[in-house]
C-alpha cells in the first residue's frame, strides 16, 4: 500500500527547537487535521513533507513515483499566468497534456483556417481520450467556479490576494497527488465554497494532512488529528468532536487531584456536536451522557472565567444610533437607508460576498469612515476597540511584554482582581519564558494574537473585529470566545469563520444587496435557509397535497417489549462499564501504554452505549405512540 512514513523529525529555528524526532505515518483516504498554537510549527512541518524547506534530521519513507501536492499559506506564483494556466502548471503528465490543450485552442482562436493548428488540436484531443484527461479539465474549471473564479484568461498578477489563495487551491485540487497538503485552505471562502470543498475532499482517496481554524471544516473532514505540542506530536484517532471529548475527559480526570477543572474543550465539544452532521439521537445521547461524566468534580476550582473576564468601562444608555445611513465611493452605492440601534450586549455578525462593503460598514461604524448620507450619534461613554484585518506596524525590535505594556501593565478583571501584563500574556497563550521575545521573531498568527490582546488591554466597551479569526490557532480562537462570551459590552465582528459566528454572533447584518438587511439567529441556520428558500411554487404546492390517510399506530411485538423492558438496565450496566474503564484511567497516571489500551475500551463501551440508548429511543417512541 502507497504510503508515508516520517520518523526522526527535528527542526530548530535559532535557539528554539519546534520539534524533535517526531514520528507518524499517512495512509491513503486518511485526512489529518494539524493542531497547535501558532508558533509551533505547523507550517514549517508542511514546508519540510513539500521539500521547500529543509529539516534538521528526517527520514520519510514512501514508494519512489510518491507525489505531493502542496497549497502554502501565502502562494507563489509566476506573475505572467492566466488563471488556467497556473491551475495546470504541474508537472504531472496529464496536467502538461491539459495545458497543451488549452494552448492549441487559444491559437486556434487566433488562427482558425490553419490547417496544422487544426491538426495539432485533433493529434492532443486524441491523447486526452486516451489518457483520460478531459475530467481533469471539467474539474479544473469546476473548481475555479465553486471557489469563485470565473475570469480563466484573467493574468495573474490583477488577482487580489484572496483569489489567488484560490486558484491555488483549485491546483492543488486536481493535480494529482499521493498526500494533498492543505495550509489554511477556508481563508477567503464563504460558507458554500468551503460546503463544497469539504465535500470534494471527502470524495479524494489520497492520503491529506491539514491546517485549519475552521473547527466545523475540522470536525467533518478529519479522520485523524495531529497535534504539536512540547516539541512532539501527539496522534489522535478520529475527527475534532472525538479530539475535545478524549481531552476533555483526561483533563477531568488530571482535576481530581490537581484541583483544577478546565472548561474549555468541554464547551467547545458542545458546539461541534451541535453541528449539521451531528444532529442525530446517538450524539445527543453522548453529549448528556459526556456532560454528567465525574459531576462530583468541585466547579469553584474553576478558574477560566478568571482568566476569560474583564470588566470594562460602563456603558450608558445611548450607545450608537444611526438613520438612512449611506455610503457610496464615486458612483457606486454600496448600500443605503440603513437604521439601527446599538443596545447592551449586543452579539452582531456582519456577512456577505468578499467586496460587499463589510469592512466598509465597520470602518463607518467605528468612525474611520464618513457616511455618504445619514447621521450617526454615539453615547458620551463609548470606547471603541477596532481590530483589523490588516496589524499596524510593530516596532520588530521591540520585545512581547513591552508592547504590552505601552498601552497597560494591568487589566481589570471582574469582581475587582487586577491582572498584569505578564498574567494577560500567560492567558492569551505566550508562556512566561517567552515575554522577552523581540516582536520580529514571532509568527504572523503571534504577531495577530498579540495585536487583539494590546487592544483589549485598553478595556474598550465596544468591539469591532474584521476578519479576527485569520491566521489565529485554534487554541487562540478558544480563548477568545470564552472571552467574547464574557465580554460585557457590544461586540461586532465579520468572518467566514461558520464555528466563531455561531459561537459569538446573535444576529446578522447582511450586505451585498445595496441594503443592510437583518437576521436574529445563527449564522449556520441564516445559511441553511439562504441555500435551502421554498419558493412560492413550493409553498402552494404544500398547501394544495391532499393529507395522506392516517396509519394506524405501530404496537411493539412481543419481542420489541421484552427488549423494552430489559433495556435501561443494559444503559446502567453499560455506563457502569465505561465509568470503571473511566476511574482505572485516572489512577493510570504517566502510564501512556494503559492509557491508550484503557482508551480505545472506553471508546468501544461509549460505541455499545450509544447504540442501546438509539434502541431504546427508538423503542420508546413506538411506546408512546
């Protein structure tokens, strides 16, 4: 079988080493979600499997016509390339033959009465028979249109930088490739673009490894999770969901004698079961059952919401307030009549099209902006916070808690507990060895991180976030909703990210009609019903069906009620099983080989026990019938 085996590899980056003799393996149709707070490496280790990068010591063993496909963060491109030229600039046979193909076309255009370009068209359309190639070229162009490239001739270089993100990831795509490696591949996606690579994704049987903030996107591509941390690896079977509850439970079970209780995975866990693909009664019945796991656990060492609250400066009564607000630059509106009122506790997500006049609206609504049209008032007590997509200049030389302190050296946190610098640094996830380090060394995803805490440091009672989840590690976005959660003034934020709206955003503004139209609900659901309407048709039609008769009533056999009443007992027994596998994992401590055999039998009771409580939901709905 066709795969990749790395073992030995270690990388050092100055004085910091990012990992050391690492060890996995990919086999193909597995899809490895790459874990780890920003800093870590996770694009370094992509770079070193691409072979654009070198590694201090690695060996990679795989079969000698392995190939590898690689989308980087940041592209790079030959300037000179029309969009479908660079998708088939690949070195693969198939992809040369493609090219050659839309070459002989073009000249055919050019010259249509020449016989030897006629000739030289008929001599490659006969080879792309033979070899198959006219679905690489359908789905090339497939591809470019579901990511929202439609100009196939359009050069290069008049791309801005969130088209040509996708046009690689369109090349990446179809090249063909034993490991797909995918860094960031929902950047500059809206939802439908990123359903449809997900999709896409799941269809391809090569072997994946990928970097994402996208926890939904996560959770439903991954069959493995790969996580760096402390200068290792650690490998996780199953996807995000299975990832949250495994760590959550260990660290459930690390509280009972380190009297410390962390929330955060748990709650986590909750919005990923909540998603699209996890709505069945099976996943519902372990969420409630993974919810009661060691109740006897004591809350008050809880500490997040220490960590995660702040108290700002109070918000009166008038807020911001706005009529017929307009804007339009020359003579393109980009909308108007637009009415609102800010209140208390405000959760708003501003979405639309990439060039809809989001970051237009907030830099209006922060006051960076003048109105075309309108008034807008602002309350006496309003401190504002604007985070952009684009960091301002950061003095390189300067070091991590300095920068921090130019603007604090505490921070309010509730009920009166002050915070240092140094604490906020340690809460936003830059260790306490680190706070020394001269801002050039960082990351840009550090760099971000450590932008949002200096404004946050000011204790602003209205947030403004464009794009806040861009190049931030998971852990990072983590602490940040716990943190927005708790946030007590407005927070206004514009994303792709489908798992951070849901999570932060009660209401939506939407652009890209020339209004700003208003939806109360979940970003998951506004999308639901915007790609799912019922036309007029549907609604009539639904109307007029005559009601089908009325079944009578299913009754158990006897068999069914036998089972019946024998079942809540098989539940008890089963979670008396798991929470027994449950207590020898807590008493395992460092032992990693008992822990992992104590695992997977925890992993197969919790299978049995979902499958008895769907029974028996099943059971119980024809009882109450």
């Amino acid at each position: 079988m066709s795969h990749l085996n790395i073992t030995k590899l270690t990388k050092t980056v100055g004085a910091k080493t990012l990992f050391k003799d690492v060890e996995f393996s990919l086999y193909p149709g597995e899809r490895a979600g790459l874990i780890g707070v920003n800093g870590t490496g996770k694009s370094t280790l992509m770079s070193i499997l691409a072979g654009t990068m070198d590694a201090d010591k690695v060996v990679m063993d795989h079969p000698k016509k392995y190939r590898i496909t690689y989308l980087m963060q940041e592209p790079e491109f030959d300037e000179s390339l029309t969009v479908l030229e660079t998708v088939f600039s690949g070195d693969s046979p198939i992809l040369v033959l493609n090219r050659a193909y839309e070459n002989a076309l073009k000249n055919m255009m050019v010259d249509s009465s020449s016989t030897q370009l006629q000739d030289e068209l008929m001599d490659i359309q006969e080879k792309m028979e033979q070899e198959n190639a006219w679905d690489i070229n359908a789905l090339a162009k497939t591809a470019l249109s579901k990511l929202g490239i439609d100009m196939y001739d359009q050069v290069v270089s008049e791309l801005s930088g969130g088209q040509r993100k996708r046009v690689a990831l369109a090349k990446a795509l179809i090249e063909p490739a034993d490991l797909i490696l995918l860094d960031e591949p929902t950047n500059h996606l809206d939802a439908v673009s990123t359903e449809w690579l997900q999709e896409t994704l799941l269809r391809m049987g090569s072997a994946m490894l990928f970097v994402t903030h996208d926890r939904y996107f996560l959770d439903a591509v991954s069959t493995h999770i790969f996580e760096i941390a402390d200068q290792t690896m650690y490998t996780h079977k199953g996807n995000y969901g299975d990832y949250l509850e495994n760590k959550a439970i260990r660290d459930e079970m690390n509280a009972s004698s380190q009297q410390k209780l962390e929330n955060r995975f748990r709650s986590e866990l909750k919005w990923i079961r909540r998603g699209a693909k996890a709505r069945s009664t099976k996943q519902k019945a372990r969420i409630q059952r993974f919810d009661e796991i060691k109740e006897n656990v004591q809350k008050e060492n809880d500490n997040t919401s220490l960590e995660l609250s702040m108290q700002s400066q109070r918000l009166g009564k008038k807020i911001i307030e706005g009529k017929d607000m307009g804007v339009a630059f020359g003579d393109k509106q980009i909308f108007s009549g637009f009415d609102f009122l800010l209140q208390g506790g405000d959760r708003i997500g501003i979405v639309g099209p990439n060039g809809a006049g989001k970051s237009t609206l907030m830099k209006m609504l922060a006051g960076e902006l003048e109105p075309t049209t309108g008034k807008m008032e602002y309350g006496s007590t309003v401190k504002i916070a604007h985070f952009t997509q684009h960091l301002p200049e950061m003095d390189e030389s300067q070091r991590m808690i300095e920068y921090i302190q130019e603007t604090s050296s505490d921070f309010e946190a509730e009920k009166g507990v002050r915070l240092s610098a140094t604490q906020m640094l340690e809460r936003f996830l830059f260790p306490s060895n680190g706070h020394g380090t001269q801002i050039g060394k960082l990351s840009g995803g550090e760099r971000k991180r450590l932008y949002l805490l200096k404004l946050l440091m000011e204790q602003p009672n209205i947030l403004f976030l464009d794009e806040p989840t861009n190049d931030l590690d998971i852990q990072t976005l983590s602490v940040l909703e716990d943190f927005l959660e708790n946030f007590p003034g407005v927070v206004i934020t514009i994303s792709h990210d489908r798992f951070f709206l849901d999570r932060i955003a009660r209401k939506l503004w939407t652009t890209g009609t020339g209004k700003i139209e208003e939806y109360q609900g979940l970003y998951s659901e506004f999308i639901k019903e915007k790609n799912n309407p019922v036309s007029l048709a549907e609604q009539e039609l639904v109307e007029t069906i005559v009601p089908e008769p009325v079944k009578p009533k299913k009754k158990m056999t006897y068999k069914e009620q036998q089972e019946y009443d024998g079942i809540l007992e098989k539940i008890a027994q089963a979670e008396a099983k798991i929470e027994a596998r449950e207590e020898e994992m807590a008493l395992a401590g460092a032992d990693y080989d008992k822990l992992q055999k104590l695992t997977k039998e925890v992993n197969a009771l919790t299978a049995d026990y979902d499958a008895l409580i769907e029974r028996w939901t099943h059971l119980q709905e024809i009882a109450e019938a």
